[in-house]
C-alpha cells in the first residue's frame, strides 16, 4: 500500500472568497515581509463588515470558494484534504469570535511565541465559554464536494491562550482548562455531524515543552473527552512560520522540542501527530519514540516557492522509514499553503502525492 496523504489547514483562497486573511495575498510582497504575522493583521470589525458587504452572496460565494479548494487537493492525490480553512481570516480568531469572555473591543498589547513578535491582541475579560458551534457546518459544506474524508482543524487550548491577552484568569492551567472544555463543545459537535478526522492545532507545544508536559497535554484531552472511537484524534505541532513566502530567518521552536514531548504524545490519547520536518530537518530518530502514534511528516516547505522534486520527496521519506513503520507513516506539507498561489499549491501536492505513491 502507498503512503497516505494529508494536508495541514490553510489553503490559498479563491479569488471569490469573501473574506481575505492574514497570508496578506493582496499585499505587495515588501508589506507582507514587515509584517508582524499571523495575529497582527486584524482590525476590530473588519471580518464582520467582510460579511455584511457580500450579504446574501457570501455563502454561495464560500461554497465556490471550498469546492475549487477541494478539487485541487483531492486532483492532486491527497487522501486526506482540508477544507482550507476558507472561511477564516485567521485560524484562532475565527474561533475565538465564539467564545464568550473575549473581547475584540478591548484590545491588549502583547508579546508572543517566545517574543518572535508583538501584536494587539483581543482580551479574555471573563469566563469562558462556547457561545455557538459552527465547524460542523463547515465540515458539512466541504464533504459534499469530495467522498474523500474531510478533515477540520480547530486551534489548541495552549496556543489559543498564547494567541490572545489574559485580563481574567489567574491560573495559566484553569484558563486552557475552561479553553478545552469551550473546545470540545465544538470538537463533539463535528464528530456528531460526522467528522472522521479532527485536528487540534498546537503549535505552541514545540515554543514552550514544559508548559506543555505541565498542564498543556491534560488540557489536550480535555479538548478531545468524548469522541468515538473512530473518529481519528489529530494534532498539528509545527516549530516556526514566517510573514512571508520565500522568508529566511524567521524564529524558530528549539529542535529539541520534539524530543523533548514525544514520549508525552505516544501516551496520549492522540492517534496521529503532525511534526515539521522540511523547513528544518529532524535527526530522524525521533521517530522511533512514536511506538503507537501515527506521524503525520512535513515533507513539503510552506515557505518556499522552489517546488519540490519527486525524487526528493521520496527521498526523505524513505529515510523516515527506516525509523517508523510505514502504515503509522502520512505524508503532508509542514503546515498550512496559504502563502503559496494556487499554482504553487497544487505543484507541490502533485509531488507530494506522486512521491508518497512511489515509495
């Protein structure tokens, strides 16, 4: 049987989407590069007057939108696709307009991701909670497109608190433990509606290891409590994304990081985990601390316009097998494509698939 294959999240958005997000397509490429990033391109409304403007032609215009994304990913061989994550400006707020206690009026000055950059950030100024589940429509909207499973990511307890400012909760533990549980709402509603594969992104695992074992892998299954059997527990923990395609020197997690909370993922309840490995190469090693979790391998860089031969590709991924068994081996891009055009997308896709089917 060849590799399977999965995408990560983001996709690039169709020309039709109503909403822009924060890869900053429509910027020239000088202003994406002295960009603060994924949680500084935001304004206070501006998602909401998106909407309003496109009115009774916004979800027409998202159901065209998911369609041509999941046609790309599934022409190009990807077993798994996403639904590209079309209708968020920005992966964690999109959830974070949900949460009762948030407030994207009080705004708060913050440094995150170990200070790689400041931004305003919206403010946690009460308890917690779901106000409305909405990702099971999503799911529902992108299924219908493709007999392929479908898979939806929805942003972590720990990468959420790390995404926005605390005036509320004195306790870093309590917080992602309200955080979880306001998750796993959403997380249930999916697997209800369907869902198969539900992705819980935490990259902030790989920032910060020790918050991580502390208190960060508890709240993980809180997010995940409940969920059938058959439904495939996912995380994404990816080391370091740039403002930019083609950008050099952008921050990085430690690569000890991996290492370090491999033996803490093998234990979880967590079926597949989603580890980068392109943009920066692991010892490979490190695969042979997952005895029982399927590693979900970044094969395909982000952040680089250079497509990816086949043969290399391949190459990389018969290096990973001689640390892993090859039916607890996936083969994805690092993270999310939506720096790319969608030329670019489907380009690296096709190796990725033919490569994964070669092997």
């Amino acid at each position: 049987m060849p590799l399977q294959t999965t995408t990560i999240g983001a996709y690039p958005k169709p020309e039709c989407t109503p909403v822009r997000d924060w890869f900053l397509a429509h910027m020239s490429e000088e202003e994406r590069k002295a960009s603060a990033g994924l949680l500084d391109n935001w304004a206070p409304g501006e998602y909401e007057r998106a909407l309003e403007s496109a009115g009774d032609k916004a979800e027409p215009l998202f159901l065209e939108a998911t369609k041509e994304i999941i046609e790309d990913q599934v022409g190009a061989g990807v077993d798994i696709p996403t639904d590209g994550e079309v209708r968020r400006e920005n992966y964690i707020f999109y959830q974070c307009r949900r949460l009762g206690g948030v407030s994207f009026e009080q705004v708060t000055h913050k440094s995150v991701r170990q200070g790689a950059f400041e931004a305003d950030l919206p403010t946690i100024v009460g308890p917690i909670t779901l106000t409305a589940t909405r990702l099971a429509d999503d799911w529902k909207a992108a299924q219908q497109f493709t007999s392929n499973p479908v898979k939806i990511t929805i942003p972590g307890p720990l990468t959420v608190s790390d995404s926005i400012a605390n005036d509320h909760y004195d306790c870093p533990k309590t917080m992602g433990a309200d955080l979880a549980d306001a998750l796993n709402e959403e997380v249930r509603a999916l697997a209800d509606a369907g869902c198969k594969y539900i992705q819980v992104d935490e990259p902030v695992f790989a920032r910060k290891p020790k918050e991580a074992l502390e208190y960060g892998f508890e709240n993980l299954e809180r997010t995940f409590h409940g969920l059938p059997k058959d439904v495939k527990r996912v995380v994404h923990m990816c080391c370091g994304y740039p403002n930019a395609l083609d950008a050099e020197d952008y921050m990085k997690a430690d690569a000890q990081s991996y290492f370090d909370i491999a033996s803490a993922i093998d234990a979880s309840s967590i079926d597949q985990v989603s580890i980068e490995d392109a943009h920066r190469h692991n010892d490979l090693s490190l695969l042979e601390n997952f005895k029982n979790t399927t590693v979900i391998l970044g094969v395909i860089a982000i952040a680089k316009s250079q497509i990816e031969s086949v043969d290399e590709v391949r190459d990389r991924l018969k290096s990973a097998l001689e640390h892993i068994d090859a039916e607890r081996l996936i083969a994805a891009p690092d993270c999310g494509l939506g720096f790319m055009t969608r030329e670019m997308a489907v380009a690296k896709l096709n190796a990725l698939s033919q490569a994964a089917k070669s092997v």
